[in-house]
C-alpha cells in the first residue's frame, strides 16, 4: 500500500507540474507577478496583507486558501481588493495545501488583466504547501517568533522553497525566550542568505520594506538581493 | 488525476485504520494508554513535555514524530525518559503527519512492558494528523494562543478531532490581540463543551493539571469531564 501510496503521490507531483506551469503561462499572459505566501498556522499572512496591501502602487488581487471558513477572505474582501476564496474541504476531509488545479479552478474569478500583483494565501502548514507549485513566480515565508528559533531546522523544506522569510511578530520578541540570532543562524544553515524581512503586523514595523518589494516584483523590476 | 488520487487516499486511511487497530491491542495488552499529541508548528508540545514529564508518578515513554532534525527527541532524552524518534522525510519529502504504520515501526525500540503512559508528540499541523488515526487512546491537541483566537473555525475537524484542547502560552495575553472569552466561544463553536486547559508551558502555570491528567489516563482512571 505504501509504495502504491508514494507512487501515486508521485505522479500527483507529476501532474500538478503540469497544470502549474499552464497557470505561470496564463498569468505571465495576462502581465501579473504571482507570490505564494506560505506559513504555519496563525503566523499572521492575513494581518500582515491587511497590513500591507491599502494603497499599493500596483494592482493587487488575492486568492485565499483555507481549509473551512470564509474568515481571512472576508477580511481581505475589506481591503477594496479582488479576492477568490478556494476551500480545500471538499475532497477527503480537507487538503492540508493549495495545488495547481485548485488554482486554476480561481482563474476564471480572477479579473487577472486588471491585475499586476496576484497573493496566494497558502494553507496554513509548513510541509506540504512547499511540495505543491502553483504557478507562482515567487514564493515568500511568513514565519512568527512565537514559534520557536528551531523552526528552518525542523521544517527545512519550507525554509529552503523561499526567496524571502518575513520574520514576524517581532514585537514579541521582549515576551519570548527566542534568540533572534541563534534563529537567523538557523535560517542561514538550511538557506544560506535567503532574502529576510523583520516585521511586526501588528505595529506595523518593517511593513514598509515589504510594500516595497511587493511593489517592485509587481512591476516586475529586478528584486536586489 | 484527482479522483485516483482521493481513491488511494481513502484506501490509505482503511488500511491506516487495519494498523492502528493492531497498535492499540499492543498497547493494550501492555496496558500502557498512549496519547496522541497534535498542534501547529511552535504550539510548544516539546516544551509542555519537558516541563511535565519530570517525575510523574506513572512511567512514561515519548514517541517524538519530525520531518527532519532530531531536536524534539533530544530534548525529551534529557529528562531521562523512554524516547523514540520517528523521522516522516524518507517517503517523498516528508509526511505531514504520522500515520499508524509509522507509530508501528517505532513499537520494538519502545519497552511498552515497562510503560504506563505513551505520549506520541505528532508533527506541527492542524490538518492531516487528525486525519490518521495511530492506535492512540486519547488525542489531546495543543493550541496557542499567538496562533489566534480564530483557528478552531478554521481547522475545525483538529479541534473536534481531540478530547482536551491545551491552550498554550496564555503568560503571551498580556501582549497579544486576543479576545481569550471569543476564542472559548470559538472553540464551543466547533466542539462543545469539549475540555480545556489554559497553561503556560513556559512559566508553569497550568501544568499541574495537565500532569494529573497525564497520571489519571496512565493509570486508566476515569477522566472526570
């Protein structure tokens, strides 16, 4: 059963390839940069884009991935920004990732020529959602404090699958027993020199800087490493 | 694609649930109970353990489930404990979850005739570990709170999944955005009246209801509602 398992599992990679890469075409044809936006659950992806996505200089939609309930995309509706919500919960008691097809059932929903800037809001996980393309030209972290320094250790994967971690809840960090160096550390050791943001969602501290980014990969300029 | 894909994940899960069956003999013929202990990434299960393991008056071994790093395993070693690892990644990049013939894999290293108490630490996710039955008598799951007081709507079969929600890190209230009263209507929402803990792993507080708990289960004593 195992190996019927993997074997199908595989094939599943397979195909999702497949399916990703007609996404990344429609998307690259209709001029719009796509982020995946990755996390573990509650690490803050929906507070950070309420955050963030008020009076950007580009066009930005959201696609909303969610297990049950309509909560973060009811909250990005107010944000005055297209928004598709996909429920992963039909098929077998609710998929713990987005994959390409699930994306591509948003498509039609999307306005994508009204569009520069396309967020993906992952499933809360960090396993699976880094296996799984979408379609996506960048993939981006967001990774709370609160979780612990040992996190690019133990879910290297995920850690590895990114162009850029967004550190957040920084605000935390007086409340925390978290040492932010021995964290980075970690993060260099199964990414060496990944791009990194540090953010509070809540203060709003270092927001800034990823306005800025999403702003140039949504113009499709070059992102400085 | 997708319909094969869901078939063999039904048949993943019967089988799954063949196996976790014969788990539970095992355990019972040892007459160890085993706990099923599921969270997000960075809820602080490895923490709670290492703060409520020490001396406790039923013998107790840990099963400590990672996709990679032996970090949780070598902290729970230090308390003197029982303690196996099982490591999810050799099966396409890392399993999301444990499942029954994983835990089964593990059941010779462990010395179940010596054991009263059996705490199966999951991997960090709110999705697929509720999915996967492993032979365990109770599932416990914990949730903290600078994860949100939103999760039980979002991850909902997690939350109904288990028989006593700890909810971690409560010392972090003073600093968060987080109604506790809305979260415990949240939490009613989805599984009412289900047992809760407030603790902080950290500080302490709270732990020693969830050590006698710990010790009433081990000694199959009623667990009072």
């Amino acid at each position: 059963m195992h190996r019927t398992y993997v074997k199908v599992l595989e094939d599943v990679l397979d195909a999702n390839g497949t399916i990703a890469a007609a996404n990344r075409d429609d998307f690259d044809r209709a001029g719009v940069t796509v982020v995946n936006l990755m996390s573990a659950p509650g690490a803050g992806k929906t507070t950070l884009l309420e955050r963030s996505l008020r009076g950007l200089d580009v066009r930005v939609g959201v696609v909303e991935g969610d297990v049950a309930s309509t909560l973060d995309a009811d909250r990005i509706a107010q944000l005055h920004v297209s928004v598709v919500q996909i429920d992963t919960d039909p098929s077998f008691g609710g998929e713990c990732h987005l994959d390409a097809n699930m994306v591509r059932s948003a498509l039609p929903s999307l306005p994508l020529d009204e569009l520069d800037l396309v967020l993906i809001e992952n499933v809360g996980n960090l396993v699976c959602p880094a296996e799984f393309l979408v379609g996506e030209h960048h993939r981006v972290m967001v990774s709370s404090v609160a979780e612990g320094e040992d996190k690019p250790l133990k879910y290297p994967l995920m850690f590895r699958a990114c162009e850029l971690v967004i550190v957040n809840k920084i605000d935390l960090l007086p409340h925390l027993d978290f040492d932010l160096d021995r964290y980075l550390h970690n993060l260099d050791a199964v990414h060496p020199g990944v791009d990194r943001l540090l953010v509070s969602a809540k203060t709003g501290e270092g927001v800034d800087a990823w306005r800025e980014w999403l702003v140039r990969v949504g113009r499709r300029e070059a992102v400085p490493a």
